[in-house]
C-alpha cells in the first residue's frame, strides 16, 4: 500500500529521529511511504488555544494532500486527534482513513510480531489524547475490560519490560500552549509523572505522543537524566540503539 | 488574577499541593473501586445522560409538573428569574415569620447568589451545618470544593478556627474530637433554629417531592426541627418520573466520595404538620445556557465533584484558583455563560486531557466544551493581545512550507541559546531538546535524492 | 412575578424532543447480587453494625443487655417497647438527648446497606438523626438487590417523608478522616431478622 506519512512541525524540526523511525518502520512493513511537502502543522497548536479560525488552513492543506492516499499514518496521537475531530466535523471521509502510528500497526497492519530487540525497563506514558481522544486504550476512569494499542505492540518487542504505574494514566501536564501559560502546574504535573516512572524502575519513557515526551523529557534532562524519553516508533522500529547510545 | 498567578502561590510549597494533589487523587481511587464493583456502571452513565438530555428537552412541561404535584402537596412553589430575586423571596419568607437564626446545609445555588450576605444585611443569622461549609463560614471563605468545601485545609487549621470561634483548646487538631467540637456547637444551632434551609440533589416532576442527600444528616437535622423548611434548586435539578432515583442515586455518592450511598437519602413529599415548606425554582442564567446548544450538557450536572478530583490541575492548584465559586472543569465551563470577561481564563485552566469527561457520571462532554469556549473567548477579544499575536504569526508560518523550514532552521541554530538563557516559561524548568543539524524533511530530500529516479514516489 | 417570564425563555431555548430512554433496555439494573451476606458485608463497610436473629425477642434481649438502664429508648416497633412515649412528644425539639431510636425498616438494600424507613413507621422525621444511636429492624425477606428493585416498592401517594438511610452519621469534611458520628446517630444496628433455614 502506499502510505501518506504526516510528520507534524516539531517532530520534523526537533525529533527527525522519530520521522525517520515511523518512516523506517512504515517501510520494513513493505509499504511505501510519501511525505506530501505540505502542511506543516495540524493546526492544533492554535484551535487549543481558542483560535480554531487560525488552523482552517492547515486542515485544509492536509485535506489537499492527503486526499489522495488510502491510508495516513502519524506517529503523534495528539495530531491525528485534532486532524480527525476537523474532518468529522466537517463530514470528511478522510478522517475515517488517518490513523496514529499505533493504531495503524495494531488495526490495520495487525502486526504479530516485530523484529525489535529493546532489553530496558520501559514506562508507557498513555498521552491523554490517544487513550481518550483516539481509544488506544481503556482509560483508568471507564470500566470496560482493560487494553492498550501501544502496550501490546510493545509486548512483541524482545527484551522490554513494561513497569506498573502508580497513576497509569494520569495527564503528564504538557497539554499545548498550556506548558507555558501555565508552567506551574505543568511542571508540577510532568515531576509527579517522572517520579512515577522512576519509582519504578523506568529506564525509559515511551509515548505514542511526541509532545508529551517534549514535556517529560525536558524535565527528565534537568531532574533525572538517567531515564530517557524515547518515542515508541523509536522503539518498535529498532532504533532507539542507534539514535541514542 | 488569573488562573496561572493564583496557581503559581498554590505550588510556592510544594509539600502542602503534593498533599491536596494525593488527598484528592484517594477521591477519585475510591470512586474507581466503587464503580468497578457495580457490573452496570457504564449503562447507568448512558442512562443518567439520556434521561437529562430528554429531560432538558422538556424542561418547562416538567417544571410545571412538579409546580402543580408539589402545590398539592402543600408546598408552596415560587420562582426566581436571578439571584437577586432568589434572595428576596428566601428574605421575605424569613420576615413573615420573624426569622432570627436560619440553619443552612449545603446548597452551591445559595453560594452563587450571595443569599448568606443578603440575609445578613437583614439582621438574620445565618449558619451554614455542614461540618466543612461551616469551618469557611467562620473563615469567612468560600468552599474550595463543592462537595468537600474546606478540602484545602490542613487539621491544625481547623484546630485555629475552632479555637477562636468555638472556643476549643489552642491546638487541637484530631479530627475526631474536632468533628465534635462541630456536633456539640452546631447541634445547639439546630436546635434553636427558627427556620431551616437546605438545597436539593434531585426534584421529581410526577410526585412533587425533592430528594436531598448528606452524609451527616445536617439537612435532615434542621428541616425535621424548624418549623419553616425553604428549600431552593437551580431549574435543572428536575427530573421525569421517581424510579429515575434509582439511575441518580446509584451514581451520585460513588462518584462524589467513593461511597455505595450517601447516609441519608431524604425524600421529601409534603411538609410535616404544623410545618411551612416551600421550594424556591431558581433560572439565574440557566435558560441562556439551555439556549446555547454547544454548552447545554453542562446542565445535566449532578454537581459530584468527580471532575475536581480527576482532574490534575485542580488538584495541583486548589479551588481559590479559579475565579468561579465552582471551580474545576465543571465550574470552568458554567462560569462562561455567566460572565466571560470575568471568567474568561477558566476555560483554559486545563490541559484537555478528557478525564473529566470521562469520569462524568451524566456524561457531559466537559473538556469538548472547554475547547468550544475557547474560541468564543478569544473571537470576543478576551484574550491578551500578544497571544493573539503570537498565534497569527505561528498560524502564518505554519501555512507556508519556505518560511516554515527557514523558520525551523533558525530556531535549531538559536535553540542552545534559548535552553542556556531559561528565560521564558519552557526553559525555566524544562529542557529543550538537544538541536538535531538537520529536519526530518531536510533528511528526506537528501536521501531520495540519492536513490535511483525510478524508485522515486509518485508527485 | 417571573414564573411566566422563565417559563417563556426555557420554552425558547430548550431543544427538540429527546427520547426518555427505557433503562433497563440499556443494560440498567438487575446486576447486582441479592443475598444476605451481601447486604451484611456491605453494612459491614458502611461502618453499621449487623445482628441476626429469628425472632424480635432476640432484638429485645440484646437492647436489654446492651443499652444502659437509664438510656432514653423510644420505639415504633412492636413487642420492642422504649421508655419514651413518642405519642406524647408533640415538639420534636424534645427528642433531644435520646439515647436510642428503634424503629421498622420496610426493606433493605444489598447494594449499598440503606433501608427504606418511612414517616409513619418514624412518629417523628428527626428521630432517625437526633439520636445518639440507632436499631433498625428489617425482616430477612425484605432485601432487594438494587436501588431500581428498591424504587420499585417505594410508595408515592399519602407519602410525606421517606428516606433511605446507609449506616451511622459520618463526615470526611477535616482532611478526609472518616469519622462516624455527625450530626445524626454515632452507630447504627440493623437487625435482620426472621431467616429461612
């Protein structure tokens, strides 16, 4: 199949890694990816910060590029969430065909196994808007039976241990423009999951959302280094090994 | 001040907001393990938010259902457009009788008309019986919490109060003989009471009776002693037909505080004899937000407090955060209707992690509805203009692949700079990533340029 | 007089019809276990305590053994007489300082321990509040599963007050300590009574 790949603005500029994972990962898979050169963004940045006029081009443009794939797949949940809710609400078809990298792999590709090898203590930050924007998972408040998308993609990989949380689904603070209009509480709810990771054990934190991770790991640098963030396209993609040491 | 400064004082001590942090998060962990053990917990959640819905539908019809079974009743029905008219009629049945000391329990719609500073100005005491709204009473605060008001508080606080207000030993601060200290000095309220208030949880519009829940049997205390009973409820505490209690009542306590059922489920049908019983139907804004389609779910609130307790920035700011007299991200999307100027910031006090909405009992889409008065807040310009600003130019950026990837390179270059500085509110505290030499764009290009044309994807 | 004027605005703003769902069609209701050792172990959590017995001779025996002599003691159950005539306490305001309240509930409920106590089994709506202690009385036939079986057997009409009443007075309002013993009873008995073996 070919396959659109959106690789949203700060995922290009700061975390290429991450792009060339999913991409890396898309490929070993046999599909071929395509990187539209347009949009750059979303547009959730703006529309979350009350100016939803402001991201109407964005949504647009990916509308225009994207029309023409069967499949698009992102490697970053809260992206995929606000191109979706856009689409919906304006009775697009295509918000029926973008998927967030996980979903993709476990609803779509059904993958059974992965040729990853990741020998770590790893903690999964369940980013708020793939568990209960996009259903990844059971969120902690619902009492459905539990799953969880990214935690069963990372049980095929060799090697890794996923640690229990206190708070296994607890908001890790960075929520858009929200970490710097309200650094305090954001700080203050990125240390209270850092501390839960480490507690137990993390030598890693996983995310399926890349923002997060921004978060988490800006405050791991400064408090904590010994626990990395890595993306879970990192991870399932066999890269971490490569990119970080 | 806004949300942000107030919150900024809240975590100036650490321990103490890691305390109300943990406090309120054993809330929500009760809630969690009395829901898991009902097997129809998500069915009541779908049932209680269609039987609001429906109700809201229907409202008026209801509203004069209920009027005309509770007036058969014997109890006397009025109606108040504002808060202002709320608390002239609680005032004037309080003057016919000649009310010295009226006994309160706990009732949000008094809080948001101001009745206690009302009745004051008139020369009537008012005393406010449930254990946590009467510690900020004598604080002269408002509740922080709306069903566990003086949540913020630490015991030896408490201990303070009582010492200068009920006269207890400096420094008492067990809960135990503290919570008796309260029942001896409030039992003697009740007692002397010459006329009771109470809010009301849930108003039946086929029977005319209204159900009011407490744990502590404070509302049962002064409306069975008092011989005026005013019970007063926002229009949308109505609901069709009594067996709808079973819905209510199975949800409302396990999601407030963790509990099967609250001690006292008090139904109330007709006055007692000898008794004056009257409910006071209050609008205050309720039919504008009914108007307002995007907003009208807000309505179905049974007012538990499970999203306070979920929710991680109320629990790591406190109730005083907010400028709403209900805080948290229910208060955060009723405080708009009211004034959005004022309140303006309330809605973005959130992250939109959706565990609110999740955790609703009535399933009210809250964070959706945080996300909808953002754009009405800031498409009537009350948002700050350098936001404003600063999103345009990142929208015109974004919107245009050259100035993006020429924005993008200079950020790399200057970004070790910015991370060494810490200047703004992101490096403050956190770390930018380490500068990669090259975008995940950039390394695209480069390496199809290498590959063989054919092998190229198609334009 | 603004009953017209808000009438006249919900009328206005409220919605097109919405269908009044059907909630056991849902999923609601029936879930829940009926049996003794459900309704005692959620008594149990509630902080109330429970005793069985076959007859209310039994009931009468363990409040002769166990409540002091001089306590106040008032009763609306038969064959458990009180030593407080509440027939002839007009002001309820008198009621204060009663040490024990005895009266019938008309069942219970597994799921969350209440009984369903009505007015006229009362004398007075505050007696189950005002006093220190409570003795609640439920036959062992009478127990429901769950609050919709509950409302089920609520009555409506001539009904003045009835409530459903979980365990003893508490409060969590200092720090979140429980403590039991509010403004209503400090501890509550519920006596099941008359089993089928």
């Amino acid at each position: 199949m070919t396959l659109g790949l959106f690789i949203p603005c700060y995922v290009d500029q700061l975390y290429p890694q991450v792009g060339r994972a999913a991409h890396s990962l898309l490929c070993q898979l046999g599909h071929e990816v395509v990187v539209p050169a347009r949009p750059a963004c979303c547009g959730q940045p703006m529309s979350n910060s009350g100016y939803a006029s402001l991201s109407e081009g964005c949504v647009a443009d990916f509308r225009a590029e994207f029309d023409r794939f069967e499949r698009i797949v992102s490697p970053s949940g809260s992206c995929v969430l606000h191109l979706k809710e856009s689409l919906e609400a304006a009775h697009h078809p295509l918000a029926h065909r973008v998927h967030e990298l996980c979903e993709f792999l476990h609803d779509i590709e059904k993958v059974t196994s992965l040729p990853a090898r990741f020998p770590h203590k790893v903690g999964l930050h369940s980013s708020c808007h793939g568990l209960r924007g996009l259903g990844l998972g059971r969120c902690s408040e619902c009492l459905a039976p539990e799953f969880s998308k990214p935690a069963k993609l990372l049980s095929l990989v060799e090697g890794l241990e996923l640690v229990t949380l206190e708070r296994p689904d607890e908001c890790c603070g960075f929520g858009g423009t929200f970490s710097v209009f309200e650094p305090d509480v954001s700080v203050s709810m990125g240390r209270d999951r850092i501390r839960d990771h480490a507690g137990h054990g993390a030598e890693f934190i996983t995310s399926a959302d890349m923002s997060c991770l921004m978060h988490l790991g800006g405050l791991l640098a400064r408090e904590a280094p010994q626990v990395k963030a890595v993306h879970i396209a990192e991870i399932l993609a066999g890269c971490v090994a490569e990119q970080r040491g | 001040m806004s949300h942000a400064a107030n919150a900024h004082d809240f975590l100036r001590d650490p321990a103490r907001a890691a305390w109300h942090d943990q406090t309120l998060w054993m809330v929500r962990v009760k809630r969690d393990r009395q829901a898991a053990k009902v097997p129809d917990w998500e069915a009541l959640r779908e049932a209680a938010s269609q039987i609001k819905e429906h109700t809201l539908s229907r409202l008026a019809e209801y509203l004069e259902e209920f009027e005309s079974r509770a007036a058969a009743n014997g109890i006397q029905v009025h109606w108040a457009a504002d808060g202002e008219e709320h608390n002239r009629i609680v005032h004037g049945i309080l003057a016919r009788h000649g009310v010295r000391k009226l006994v309160k329990s706990k009732s949000m719609l008094t809080e948001e008309c101001h009745l206690n500073r009302h009745l004051e100005e008139h020369g009537i005491e008012v005393i406010d019986t449930d254990l946590g709204e009467r510690i900020v009473q004598l604080q002269r605060k408002p509740p922080s919490h709306i069903v566990m008001p003086a949540i913020h508080l630490k015991r030896a606080e408490v201990g303070e109060v009582f010492h200068e207000h009920l006269g207890t030993p400096r420094g008492l601060d067990d809960a135990q003989e503290l919570t008796e200290a309260a029942r001896q000095h409030l039992r003697r309220q009740f007692l002397t009471a010459d006329a009771a208030l109470t809010g009301v949880n849930f108003a039946v519009a086929e029977t005319g009776g209204f159900v009011v829940c407490t744990n502590e049997g404070n509302a049962d205390m002064g409306a069975h002693l008092a011989p005026v009973h005013i019970a007063c409820m926002g229009i949308e505490k109505i609901i069709p037909k009594q067996e709808h209690l079973g819905v209510f009542l199975r949800l409302l306590a396990r999601s407030a505080t963790g509990q099967p059922s609250t001690v006292f489920s008090s139904h109330f049908y007709k006055p007692r004899p000898g008794q004056e019983m009257h409910i006071v139907l209050v609008d205050n804004g309720r039919s504008r937000q009914l108007g307002r389609e995007d907003y009208r779910r807000s309505l179905a609130c049974i007012r538990c407090a499970a999203c306070f307790n979920t929710c991680p920035v109320y629990r790591r700011s406190g109730g005083y955060s907010y400028s709403y007299f209900i805080a948290g991200p229910i208060g955060s999307i009723l405080a708009p209707n009211v004034d959005k100027a004022a309140h303006g910031d309330m809605p973005f006090a959130s992250t939109l992690c959706g565990s609110c909405s999740a955790v609703c009992p009535v399933k009210i889409d809250i964070h959706t509805q945080l996300l909808k008065w953002r754009q009405e807040i800031t498409a009537e310009g009350h948002a700050p203009w350098w936001k404003t600003l600063a999103m345009r130019v990142t929208g015109l950026v974004l919107k245009r692949p050259a100035l993006y990837a020429l924005a993008g390179r200079l950020a790399r270059h200057f970004l070790p700079l910015v991370n060494l500085l810490k200047l703004d509110p992101w490096t403050r505290s956190r770390a930018l990533p380490e500068a990669p030499g090259q975008s995940f764009r950039e390394w695209l290009a480069e390496t199809e340029r290498a590959k063989p044309p054919a092998k190229n994807p198609p334009p | 007089m603004s009953r017209a004027t808000i009438l006249d605005a919900i009328r206005r703003a409220q919605p097109a019809l919405k269908p009044l769902p059907e909630p056991a069609a849902l999923g609601v209701g029936g879930r829940m276990e009926n049996s003794i050792s459900q309704f005692v172990a959620t008594l149990d959590f509630i902080g109330a305590r429970v005793i069985r017995g076959r007859s209310l001779e039994e009931a009468a025996l363990w409040l002769r053994e166990n409540l002091p002599a001089e306590a106040r003691l008032a009763s609306t159950v038969p064959g458990l007489p009180g030593n407080v005539d509440l027939g002839a306490v007009i002001d309820p305001h008198l009621l204060e300082g009663l040490h024990t309240a005895v009266f019938p509930a008309r069942f219970g409920v597994c799921e969350n321990g209440a009984v369903w106590v009505e007015e006229s089994d009362l004398g007075h709506r505050v007696l189950p509040m005002i006093a220190e202690q409570l003795f609640m009385v439920v036959r062992a036939a009478d127990l429901v599963a769950d609050m919709h079986e509950a409302y089920r057997r609520v009555g409506q009409a001539g009904l003045g007050f009835g409530l459903f009443l979980a365990g003893p007075s508490k409060t969590a309002d200092i720090e979140q300590c429980l403590v039991i013993g509010a403004h209503g009873a400090r501890g509550a008995t519920v006596f099941i009574w008359d089993e089928v073996v």
